[in-house]
C-alpha cells in the first residue's frame, strides 16, 4: 500500500478513503459469518501496513523502531480499539529526530488512526517496566512493525533478562483482584463489561501474560501441550473466547465506537446479531445474556484452576499437603484437595463435605484445581437420588447453619453449579434477568447479595453500618432461618405468576424435605410470602396513621415474625442495586420497625397519647436551644393533629425554633438545613396558601435540579401553608451546608414573586428519559381510590423516571384545584412510585375523576 506524498491533502484524503474502505470489507466478512479471531488479526495487519507506510514516508532514524504493544502487540485488534504504540530509540531523540516523530504520530491520526503512543528510549522502557506492571504487561506482547530489528533485539533481551515470573505473577493477581472488586466481584450485573468484568476477556488473557512472563507458552495449545490443561478445558476455554471476542466485536460495530459495556441499549440488536428472537415470552437479550453469564462463569472456574496450576509450578517448594482435614480431603496450598480423583464418584456425600470443610477450615482460600477437575468429572452423581439423600440434606443444612463463611461457600457453590444441581430452581434462574429498572444482577446474584447482606449484620467489623440491624441479629435465635428465607425469597422469578407465591411453595417443600422445626418452617414460608410488606408499607402508605400502623402489625403477628421482615427488608433493598438504598428509606423502614414493635408490644394507640410524646418532646429540645417556655403556643394552636403525628420531635422543634417569631401577615418564610440523618437537605416552607403553591415551589425544585424525596403539605387554621420537604441533589460534590443559604433565598423570592402575580407557572422542562429507562419503558400506572375514613383521596404514580416529573403532576394539582396533604415520593433506581394524600370537590365527580386520572397519565407518560 503505497504511502501518501508528504503534505499532500488530497493524498490524505484518499488514503483515508482506502483504509476505511479495507476496515468496511473486513466487517462485512465478519458480519457474513466469519469469525472473530480472523477478523481482530486481520485489522491488525491492516494497521501495520498504514503504519509502516507513514513511518518510512517520515524517514525516522535507521536505529529506531516502531513496536506494537498490548492487544496490538499480540496481532489482534477489536473493531474500534486503541493502536497502542511505541517508538523505541536506542538514544535520547535530538531535535530533528524529534520532529520527524511528531510529524509521523500526526500523520497516524490523519489517517484515521486511533492510536495510543509512548516515545521511550531502551533505558527507560526498562526502567518503567520495573516500576509499573501495567506497562510492563504491556511490553510483554510487544511486536516490531518496522524499524531496526536490531534495537528490538536489544530491547527484548533486555526486558527479558529482568522479568521475574513469580514478581509478576503476584503483582497481575493482585491486579486482577482490584479489578474484580471494581465490578462487585461479580460477572453476574445486568450490564457487565464482557473485556474487564470477572470472567471477561482480561481475565483469559492475563492467564496467557502469566504463561507466557512463566516461559510456560504464549497458547492455549502450548499450555495444554505443557499439563497445564486438559484436552477438555483447553476446548472449553477456546469455546468461550471465541464467544467472548465474537460479542465484543458485534457490540463495537454495532455501536460504531469502542464499547464493551454490554448495556441495555445494545442488548436486543446484539441479541438479534447472533439470531436470537423476540417473542411474546422473552426478549432476545435473554438468551444471549444467559450465554454469557454461563461463558463467564466457566472462564471464571477455568481461570481459578490455570491460575492455581501456575502458582504450583512457580512455588514448587509450597506444594506439599500442610494438613489432612478429612479421610477425602487435606489442605495443599491453602485449598481444599482431595485425596484422590475419583472420590467424588465414589462418594458422592463427599460433594457437599467439600464445602463444609470450606466453611470450618480456617486459612483456605477455596478449592484446588484438582478439586475442581474432579467435581466437574463428577457433575453426572449430582442426580435426584444425590439430592434425597439424607445425608446431603444434613450437609446442606450445616452449610446453612454454619457460623463462619456461609456466604462464601454459597458463592462457591454456585460458580461451581453445585448449588444450582442442589436446588433445581435456583439453577433455573442462574443468569436470568430482571428488566424492573432497579435490579442491576441477575436473580440469582440479587439472591446471594441478599444473604450476603444478612450474614453482615452478624458480623462485628460491620456493626457501625447498619446499628439496629446488628443489635436485632445478636438476639436472634437460629438466624439461618432468615438465610433460607433469603435464599428463597425471589427463586419463583421468571415463572409467571406471583413469584412470592410460587416461592412459598419451594421453601415449603425444602422445610418439609429438610427436617425444619414447624414454628421456623412456617416463619421462612410467612417471609417468602411477606418479603415486600414492610417496604410497601413504610415507602406507600401514611404510618403515622394508627389505622394503618395496626393493619401493619396484624400481619406481623408477633415481635419475632417484625425482626425477621425488618432484616429481610433491609438486606433486600439493598441487594438490588447501591443507587436504591438511601438514609430516607432506612428511617423510613426503622420508624415502622418501632412503632410497631411498640403495638405488639401492647402499647396504646390512640393517637391522644403519640401526640403527647411528641409535643413534650419537642418541648424538650426547644428549652435545650433556650428558647423561653411557652414559646411554641402560637404557632401549635395554628396546626391540628395531623401535623404533630406526621412529624417527628426533632422536625417539630426545628420548624417551631424557625418560625415562632413570624408575625401575623408576614411573607414567606423559606429554612432549609442538611438532614440531621442521612444525605439531602430538608426544607421548610411557610407561606400563605394559594391553589398553586405546590406547583410553585416544585417549579422551583425542578429548575434547580433538586429532587424531592418526601414532601409533608399542612394549611393551618390562618390559611398558611407550612410545608416540609427532603430533597437530594444526586451530583452535588459539595456538602449541602454549602447550599442551604442559597436555597432559602432564591426560593423565597420565587414564592414572593409567585404571590405578586409576576412569576406565573414555568413551562416544565420536558427532562431526558435515562438510558436505561429509554431500553425498558414502563406503561405508567395511575390509580385514585378514596382512603378508609373517606375524608382524603389516595393517588399512587408509577412511571419512569425524569427530570420534572413531580413538578408535571404538581401543574395537574394546580388546574384541578386539589389540596395536596402529603406525598411519598419513592425511586427505584429508575422508576419512581409516589404517593398523594389529596382533597378537592372535583374529586367526588366519577367523571371529573376519570379527567384528572387521563391528564396525569398525559402529564407521566413518556
């Protein structure tokens, strides 16, 4: 391929031309039906030709030397992957050489090059490779291009003489440890990275790096050729890598740009790529997702057994057997080994003692390679006569009820498919997905995070996290009662139907089947059934309410049944995705947690009597901030009983310290302050009310980019309004200290300048959908009933979420003239699920209704 004349434009232009051209033939033979690897290398070779031509058109020194390194440097590139160089001197570049190296650098962008280059000289790419282990990686697979062969060679011996295989060995395995942590330590979220996620292609290839740093091979031939792999693993490890590069290729081609997320967006053209249909029981993605997990999870087993292959040979001297644990099995290495092959086979008890003794040896970093190797050969014995056995079942049970390493070995034995074989309907939902817009793992990730989350409030390390749930968990008799029941919580997913149903009939099987006590059986099956009561309660409906707060603990039954849903309930929530769980719903779910444990407990629950406690209290801290005694009567004669039920003592001193001094035809008074507990910034609004206050004041929060989280509206007996809301701000970096003065101001003067008349309703900005919500959009629900008492009508919203979106139902408010009592405004990552308590004449209209339920429909739809 010739190269372009130096300066000419148009020569340029028509060299880009060809090299897209080239690229646009490879992706259609690609496309047509071939295969990955054939493409990455041919792209590669394609990239050595346009850079051979602009390095010899830049006449670069006769000693210097263009090196391909990194993925390049193995002849492989992805569709829109970095080329990664190095121009390599063999002296310090003088002015001139300098120059002609800009000019060729320049000249690779022109061509359309994505190129990633370093200019190093033989010295310091040595000096650098020993001080950081990402370049040194990097050099590891370097290539000549062109350039002198002779200061490659330099080079390369030298790179080789001062690699030292087990210092590299421990520096990738910590690497690969860190990146692992960096994506939860699981291949299993509902987007993973198919290059970097555990299981991903990094993890294939930093075996190879550490192979090949060993002296060991550069293949997974060579590797199998050296009794590091089976005939059977090095075909399986093929089988997934080719999968793997086959889908990172389509997703960057059908993206047009370097992507390796496998995001929501992609999912269904990715899925149809490889020939997978939607229909009317399941996306296309799902299979394909599905696929994935599996080849994750099998290059996730796979790599532990190379990896631990390698670490043998490297440390020779530590392989011996440190202790013999069992007549099956001994310690070697810090892993758990059998004694022989076949004891699996032989023994199939000896299956789930495996992970017993995982649990109760301390030291052991999980199972050896051949431990491995041999419950794989022995996957055919974990058939139904396996899972009867009387004795498995008490070994499953141990398992369960083991005080040590429950999670750990759980995990274990679900990247080995052994608890899937175990319990066959949680293997059914290993890697299946959940498109609620919350969920970021797959069902049964969600699962083992659930009970991971459990274990923790036991552990004492943790107990500053979560105090209460700690506290409820030391006093807890048989606490693996609550692991069983987060092991079944969601395992009916993806059946049809109620999946809390369904589920209720697994954990009931597995009770009887197990010898469970009746109280605990019947307790894990109320929890299977109940685990999203208490969520529902304490984010949807007003638990101020005694009404609501009994009905509540009528379920509950007993104090029991309360702290074993409140610790589900927490671990649950906080199992689906980080963004989910905030402080809000924490003191939402510990309000309800012990005001109901104070009705089961045979407290009074008239709210005569709560409204003494809080007031008193209130009092209290008023005197505290030396406030004088008396202080607060004219505002509390202002306000009726709701307000005082609906407001902690806390909130009620605050608002009474911030307005007992307003007097009479004052206007507006805006406070705002960081929330005592927790992120976000409350709010307190007191103005005189008018029909559009709400809207007002939403149109303010909207356009400051603050999302409401909860909102308590009050008219008191003078016709103002005093309002309290929560508010976040999800990317503010500073504290909210720093804003709170500033949202007083500038509220304030929208509300007087709303009161003139001279700031009428903004226009809402019709906010962006997310990404995620744009791949799965929810058909808005609304739904209008008249509460118990008949005095206020509940509404309850579910769209997804955006940018203006209570401040659109707020304007629906304002038209229809409704008073609005109070809301719960509740996200779920990005879906929001609000609650209104409103009144109105209209609202006794069936047709006026209808009306209001179609324009909020409107108002939320996408």
């Amino acid at each position: 391929m010739p190269a372009p004349a130096e300066g000419s434009v148009d020569d340029l232009g028509a060299w880009r031309a060809r090299i897209k051209q080239s690229k646009q033939q490879l992706f259609d033979r690609f496309d047509a039906g071939g295969r990955a690897d054939s493409l990455a290398r041919s792209l590669a070779m394609l990239a050595d030709q346009v850079l051979s031509a602009a390095w010899l058109q830049c006449g670069l020194p006769d000693d210097a030397a263009l090196v391909a390194v990194g993925g390049y440097g193995r002849g492989e590139l992805a569709p829109y992957s970095d080329v990664d160089i190095l121009v390599l001197l063999c002296t310090p570049a003088d002015e001139a050489t300098a120059a002609r190296i800009e000019r060729f650098i320049g000249a690779a962008w022109d061509l359309g090059m994505d190129i990633g280059s370093s200019v190093r000289t033989l010295d310091e790419c040595l000096a650098e490779a020993q001080a950081d282990v990402t370049i040194q990686t990097s050099m590891l697979e370097a290539r000549r291009i062109v350039g002198s062969p002779d200061c490659y060679a330099r080079f390369r011996a030298g790179f080789d003489a001062a690699l030292d295989p087990r210092t590299f060995f421990d520096a990738k395995l910590l690497e690969m440890r860190q990146r692992h942590a960096k994506y939860q330590d699981t291949p299993y979220s509902l987007e993973p990275n198919c290059k970097e996620s555990p299981g991903g292609l990094r993890d294939l290839q930093l075996i190879l790096w550490i192979a090949r740093a060993a002296g060991y091979g550069s293949s997974w031939a060579q590797l199998e050729s050296g009794g590091l792999l089976t005939a059977h693993e090095a075909r399986e490890v093929r089988r997934n890598e080719n999968f793997l590069k086959t889908l990172r290729a389509r997703l960057h081609l059908l993206a047009r740009r370097r992507q390796d997320i496998i995001v929501f967006d992609l999912q269904t053209a990715l899925a149809e790529s490889f020939g997978y249909r939607t229909t009317h029981q399941r996306r296309a993605s799902e299979p394909l997702m599905r696929r994935y997990y599996w080849a994750a999870k099998a290059v996730t087993q796979l790599s532990t057994v190379l990896l631990q292959n390698i670490e043998a040979r490297l440390n020779p001297d530590t392989s011996g057997v440190t202790r013999v644990l069992s007549p099956r099995f001994v310690e070697k290495q810090r892993m758990i080994e059998v004694v022989d092959d076949e004891v699996f086979e032989r023994e199939p008890t000896a299956i789930l003692e495996a992970f017993v003794l995982y649990e109760r040896t301390h030291g052991v970093n999980g199972l050896s390679a051949r431990t491995l190797r041999a419950l794989y050969n022995a996957r055919h014995v974990m058939n139904l006569a396996w899972r009867r056995d009387p004795r498995n079942r008490r070994l499953f049970l141990d398992i369960l009820q083991a005080p040590h390493g429950v999670t750990h070995a759980l995990r274990l034995m679900n990247q080995t498919s052994v608890l899937g074989s175990y319990l066959l309907n949680f293997g059914r939902i290993v890697g299946q997905m959940q498109h609620d817009l919350y969920h970021v793992y797959t069902v049964d990730q969600h699962i083992l995070m659930v009970l991971r989350n459990v274990r923790r409030f036991a552990v004492p390390d943790h107990a500053h996290e979560y105090p209460l749930c700690s506290e409820l968990i030391a006093d807890f008799e048989r606490p693996w009662v609550l692991y069983v029941a987060a092991l079944f919580h969601d395992i009916a997913k993806g059946r049809g139907g109620d999946h809390s149903q369904l589920g209720m009939g697994d954990a009931r099987r597995f009770c009887r089947e197990h010898g469970i006590g009746e109280a605990d059986s019947a307790l894990i099956v109320w929890l299977v059934e109940h685990h999203l009561t208490m969520s529902q309660f304490a984010q949807k409906q007003d638990t101020s309410d005694p009404a609501v707060l009994r009905r509540f603990a009528d379920i509950v039954g007993d104090e029991r049944h309360l702290i074993a849903l409140y610790l589900l309930t927490v671990a649950d929530i906080r199992g689906t995705s980080p963004k989910v769980w905030n402080t809000w719903k924490g003191r939402l779910l510990e309000d309800l947690f012990r005001r109901a444990r104070q009705v089961l407990d045979g407290a009074p629950t008239d709210p005569r009597t709560e409204l003494r406690e809080r007031r008193d209290g209130a009092r209290a801290l008023l005197r505290l901030q030396a406030l004088p005694e008396g202080v607060e009567k004219r505002l509390w004669d202002d306000l009726d009983v709701s307000y005082f039920l609906r407001h902690s003592s806390e909130d009620i001193a605050w608002h009474t310290r911030a307005l007992h001094d307003v007097p009479e035809g004052a206007g507006p008074r805006v406070k705002a302050r960081p929330a005592p507990q927790g992120e976000g910034l409350q709010v307190l609004i007191y103005a005189k009310d008018q029909p559009d206050l709400f809207a007002a004041i939403c149109a303010y929060f909207e356009r400051a980019s603050l999302s409401v989280l909860e909102a308590h509206v009050h008219t008191t007996r003078r016709d103002y309004a005093l309002d309290h809301f929560l508010v976040v701000d999800r990317d503010l970096d500073a504290g909210y200290r720093d804003i709170a003065n500033l949202v007083e101001k500038q509220l304030c003067e929208r509300l007087l300048a709303h009161a003139a008349g001279e700031a009428p309703l903004p226009t809402p900005s019709r906010g962006r959908l997310s990404r995620l919500s744009r791949a799965f959009p929810i058909a808005p629900r609304v739904d209008l009933r008249s509460d118990e008492a008949g005095q206020y009508y509940l509404l309850s919203v579910s769209a997804n979420d955006r940018t203006g979106l209570l401040y659109e139902i707020a304007r629906v408010f304002a038209r229809h003239h409704l008073v609005l009592h109070a809301a719960r405004i509740n996200t779920l990552g990005e879906r929001v699920e609000d609650t209104f308590m409103i009144a109105g004449r209209s609202l006794g209209d069936a047709r006026m209704q209808l009306q209001l339920e179609t324009e909020l429909l409107r108002a939320v739809s996408i």
